[in-house]
C-alpha cells in the first residue's frame, strides 16, 4: 500500500480556510456583546482581552511581544487595565459564547450539529497532537485551555491552535527576515491579501506618517518600488517568508497524513465559504486603498 506524500504547501492551503474560520468572531457582533456584558466595551480593549486571556493577567510588553505588529502604545491604552474590569476566566468564557453564537448564525443550526463539523473537529484536534509549544507562546497558552465538549466549538478550538501554531512561527519567520511589525504589515498589504491601510491604522494604532516612513525604509532595502509595490526582490522575500513559515508549521499537517488533510482543508472550505456568504468579514477589510 502506497502512502500519499503530503505536498509542500498543503499544509498552508488547510490553513486559510481554519484562520478565515478561527477569524470569524473578531468581527462579530456577538464577541462585542458578550464582552460588554462582563464589562469590556471598548473594540480595542475587546481585540487585546480575547486573544491574550490565555496568557493570563499579562501586561501591554508581552501582548505586544505576542502580537507583533500593534503599535506598542496602543496595546498600553488597554492592557493590563482590561484585567481590572474582567479577569482572564471571564473572558475567555465570554469569548466560547460569543463563538458559539457566532458559528451558528453564520452555518446554520444544521452545519453545526452535522456529521462533517463532527469529523472535521476529530481531524483538526488530531493535527494539533503534532503542535510544538517552544518559543510558540499564544499557541502554547491557548493549547493549555480545555477542549470543548460540542463539535463546533471544538474545531473552533482546534482551528485556533493550529492557528496560533503557525502565527508564531511566521513571526520568527518576519524577525528573521529583518521585517519589523508595521514593516510586515505594508509588505503584506503590498501582495494584495493584507488588511488595507486604513484598517491598520484604526485596529494596529499606526499613524499615515509611520505607514509612510515603513515604506521608506522597505524602498530603501529595494523591497517596494515609488509606487509602494513590491520589486522582484520584495516578492521573493515574501514568498521566503511563507516557505519558512510553511516549513516550521509542517508537522501537525504530517501528523495527520496527505489524504486527512485533504479532507479537512475540504471540510473547512466549505464552512468557511458560508460564512463569507453570510456576511462574516467586512467588505474593506482586504486590499490596496
């Protein structure tokens, strides 16, 4: 019997749809509602307490060492003062409501009790016995959190890890190539699938004048052109970036084997093309402006 090998960027293309997934519930209003009903009102301070409760009461260093490109004074506006209104154990539960809520207005009642949410939690969950936690902070603290008992919710939670997994790892791929967080925000942006400059500046805290003196900087390395497009060699370096990435987020996708990532990077197309279809993600959040 012949083993499929599992290709060099599957691991990558079961990724998009789990993080478009994962992603869902920053944008819901559902996340806002549960948030201010413990207390947490403002969107920023709402980003910052669901995505770092897993760490803990931590302070605005380790939120921005964790996030990478929000700009550290923002981060310090909201953290750790958000502790204060709701501890880290309220929001997270706060949080698995609103996804729960969320994940069934978007699929339907019926996608959420289907057989294939069912199987695609058991396939995400077995992925991520392959996670490592060195030097993976948000991964290894989310990966400490109990999985839920209700298939949704527990390939929501399975889609965070691998999530969270791979963001690590991209940013020990960024700082190895000599991009700081807003540097790695404008390159992204530049490839036509990061988030626009006017979404930066309103969720990273980032002025126009530090997005205009980034793209200095990366002309002056040859990496964007006077039109604020990336050269040859800033291409390269991006598609060196995701191939570092791909290869450090490799094993939870090996782990699984070629025919079940397959199925899962199937599975989660499909919930995550409904989504979408239902409204999911803002019309201005993606592209050049």
């Amino acid at each position: 019997m012949t083993t499929a090998v599992l290709e060099p960027r599957a691991g990558r293309r079961c990724h998009n749809p789990l993080n478009s997934l994962h992603a869902a519930h920053y944008f819901s209003p559902d996340l806002g509602r549960e948030l201010a009903a413990i207390g947490v009102t403002h969107p920023r301070a709402v980003n910052f307490a669901v995505r770092s409760a897993a760490l803990g009461p931590v302070g605005p260093g380790a939120v921005t060492a964790a996030f990478y490109n929000y700009k550290h004074e923002l981060v310090a506006e909201h953290v750790p003062a958000v502790w204060r209104t709701a501890a880290p154990e309220r929001v997270l539960a706060a949080r698995v409501r609103a996804v729960d809520a969320t994940l069934r207005r978007l699929l339907g009642e019926e996608a959420v009790a289907s057989d294939e949410m069912a199987e695609a939690a058991r396939l995400a969950l077995r992925a991520t016995e392959a996670c490592s936690r060195a030097a993976r902070p948000l991964y290894s603290a989310h990966a400490d959190l109990p999985v839920p008992q209700e298939p949704h919710l527990a390939f929501w939670h399975a889609a965070t890890l691998l999530r969270e997994h791979r963001g690590d790892g991209h940013l020990a791929a960024l700082m190895s190539a000599g991009l700081d967080g807003l540097e790695a925000l404008v390159t992204h942006t530049a490839t036509g699938r990061g988030m626009t400059p006017p979404w930066v500046f309103t969720t990273r805290g980032w002025t126009r004048q530090e997005w205009d003196a980034a793209v200095g900087r990366l002309r002056e390395r040859g990496l964007l052109d006077a039109d604020g497009e990336l050269t040859e060699r800033g291409a390269g370096l991006r598609d060196e970036i995701e191939a570092e990435t791909d290869r450090l987020d490799r094993a939870p996708y090996e782990h699984l084997g070629a025919e079940d990532v397959r199925r899962l990077t199937e599975l989660a197309i499909g919930f995550a093309r409904t989504a979408t279809a239902a409204g999911a993600y803002p019309a201005d959040l993606i592209g050049k402006r």
